[in-house]
C-alpha cells in the first residue's frame, strides 16, 4: 500500500493508458470510418507491425471532423487516415485519457 500511494500518479496514468486502449478496441476507434482503408491497412506492413493507420496532423489549417463534423482548428491536435487523409478529431479516435476518477472507478466496474 505504501508504494502504491507513493507512486499513485503513475498508477493513475497507467489506469488512464490502459483504458484509453480498452475503449478503443471495444468500440473500434483509431481506424478510418471508410472500409477501403480498413481493408488497405489490414494488410500492409503497418498492421502487422501493431501500428495504427492514423497519422498526427502537422498543419495549422482548419479541417472538418470525419467522424462528428466537428471544425478542428489549426492549433489543436487531429489526426488523418493515411490513406484517404482524412481528418479526425482525438475524442473520435478514442485518444483521450480519463482522468476523473469517478469516471476512471465507473468504467473499471462496469
């Protein structure tokens, strides 16, 4: 117990890592909405490698969401298929991180 508490940040964040995961294989995120890509990446090299198919976007121009249509500004962090360069917002793809613990203990017991 004791190190757990001293160490209880990092066992948050690897909480929050680890659900982040879980999330995105329950609910297939992290991959294009189009299935022509899917297909593409299931069978190139990065697949095989446990790579992802999504790219960080490095532009600073607006796009829209693939996803939810939501406008994703320049500044903020998005992301696009490698294939069709399609652009995602984080939710979306599932990449973002719990880290209110009522939400991390809700999703730990469902």
């Amino acid at each position: 117990m004791k190190r757990l508490k001293a160490n209880e940040y990092e066992v948050i964040e690897n909480l929050a890592d680890q659900l982040m995961r879980l999330r995105r294989s329950k609910d297939g995120l992290g991959l294009c909405s189009r299935s022509e890509c899917v297909d593409k990446f299931k069978k190139s090299k990065h697949y095989q490698a446990g790579q992802g198919m999504m790219t960080p976007n490095t532009t600073n121009q607006p796009s829209k969401c693939g996803r939810c249509t939501t406008v994703i500004e320049g500044f903020e962090d998005s992301f696009y298929c490698m294939y069709c360069k399609e652009c995602y917002c984080p939710p979306c793809l599932g990449y973002s991180k719990y880290y209110d613990l009522g939400e991390l203990d809700a999703l730990i017991h469902m």
